[in-house]
C-alpha cells in the first residue's frame, strides 16, 4: 500500500516505476497510452529485440523468455509489471501472477470486444501472431462472441519484424501487407483487430491497404485503463503531479535500437 516503504531504494512504493515489457518495441505502443493515461507516473520499459520475434516461438521458449524479461525488471524495482505483448500475455501471464502475487501484473488481449460491440454482426479480421491465435487465452476469449460476429483470423509471421526494423511505411510494406491480405481484399470486412502491438505502429498502411472503411482497433488503451484500475485497487497511484519520467532499455542495446524506441514513444 502507498504507507510501504521499498527496501532497495527508499521510496514510497507508489513512487516506484511500472515495468513494461515486450518482445521487442512493439510495447512502446501500450507504453505510449499508459503515458497518456498517467502521466505522473513512472515508468521502465525493456524490449527483447534480441530475441524477437516471440510469436513464432515454441511455448516453453516464450515463457523462458517472458519470466527473464519481467525477472529484468523486477531487479529495477518495479510496483507493478505491466506485459505489453500479446503472445507473452497468452504465453505465461497466469504464471507471472502466481510467481508476483505481491504486485499488480496486467496482460493485453486484442480489442475483440469493442470490435464486436462496434456493429451488429460484423466480418471482424484478428490479425495476430501465430502464437496468440492459437493459444487457449485467445480462443476462449473468441468463442464468448462467435455468436455475435463472424470472426477471421489471420496470423501475420514477418510484419512484426518490418516494425523491428523500424520499417513503418512504403512500398515493400504495403506489398506485403496487400499479399497477406488477399482474400479479404476480396471478401472485405468490417473491422480489423490488431493482436499484437508491433502492428498499431503501421496501422496507417493496414488501413490504407484494407481501405478506409474498415474500423481498426487495438488493445493499447484499454490495458492503459485495466493497468490504473488495478494500481488504484491496490492503494498504488503515484500522488505526484509532477511528470514522470521513462526509462527504456533493449536486450538489443544498440544505438540504431535505441533511437528506433524513442523514435516509436515520440514527445510526451
């Protein structure tokens, strides 16, 4: 509660940071609406790039990996662990609860709820990771509204590492985009749901290529929401009004990586 003092560095523990973690950059999108939600707050972000993609990873390599990542930011000093990535949440975020029953640890889920309520039985395209699309956390979660929409997914291998690459538009991108798209250029839908959060990064070309009819939603903002929630609940919101600052860090702690990241938060 906001009375504890942390041990390490004497705060306050509402003082202490939020960890944020991905696979690799892509988070910087769920970090960015956290920002925008709190901004008082501060936060750590850490980027396995190193090891990204985890979508097409086996599962045991991605629990190995999402428990080094939040063991990363845990040794920070941390007073919640936000999962900013879609295969990871599906991966292992039931056990990171039960590793830190102590603190706050919010996952993301694609934005198929608001997809759905947004029109009555629409054509929704969930565009994730192979990973994420068949885990039982994704699929639980479609069967609760496969009765009010008809919904496709898609998994996408290869556009998670065109936003690695800090590829966010052009030609190659848009030809990629508009082949892995085909059929529903065809058979048009009417909502696209991003299920990983490298892709609000290019949401621009998707929407360009589906066309500017189709509504897209992501998960970002409701995570910003889910994550002050469960930091309220627990007696956690940092009381300062002053702003807070962000700290980034990459497995992959090159400088081309690094400007990538603070290319992606942009001004705050």
């Amino acid at each position: 509660m906001v009375s504890e003092i942390d041990a390490g560095n004497g705060k306050m523990r509402c003082e202490l940071p939020i960890g944020v973690f991905d696979s690799g950059v892509g988070g910087i999108s769920v970090l960015r609406e956290l920002v925008a939600l709190m901004p008082n707050e501060n936060y750590i972000f850490y980027g396995d790039s190193a090891h990204a993609p985890y979508g097409t990873k086996s599962l045991e390599e991605v629990r190995r990996l999402t428990f080094a990542d939040a063991e990363f930011l845990m040794q920070m000093g941390v007073k919640a662990l936000v999962v900013a990535c879609n295969t990871a949440t599906s991966a292992a975020v039931k056990l990171l609860r039960e590793r830190y029953a102590d603190l706050p640890v919010i996952g993301i889920e694609p934005a198929l709820k608001p997809a759905v309520r947004a029109a009555e039985h629409a054509r929704i395209l969930v565009l994730a990771t192979p990973m994420t699309l068949r885990e039982d956390k994704f699929c639980e979660l479609m069967h609760r509204f496969e009765k009010e929409a008809e919904i496709l997914t898609l998994p996408c291998p290869g556009l998670v590492e065109f936003v690695e690459a800090g590829t966010l538009s052009g030609e190659t991108l848009e030809e990629f985009l508009a082949e892995l798209f085909a059929e529903y250029l065809q058979h048009p839908v009417d909502c696209a749901v991003l299920g990983c959060t490298h892709y609000p990064f290019v949401k621009p070309v998707i929407q360009k290529v589906l066309g500017a009819d189709v509504r897209i939603f992501d998960g970002g903002e409701g995570t910003a929401r889910e994550t002050k929630r469960r930091l309220a609940e627990s007696g956690l919101l940092n009381p300062s009004g002053q702003r807070g600052e962000v700290a980034l860090y990459n497995s992959l702690a090159s400088e081309e990586t690094m400007q990538l990241a603070r290319r992606l938060l942009g001004p705050l």
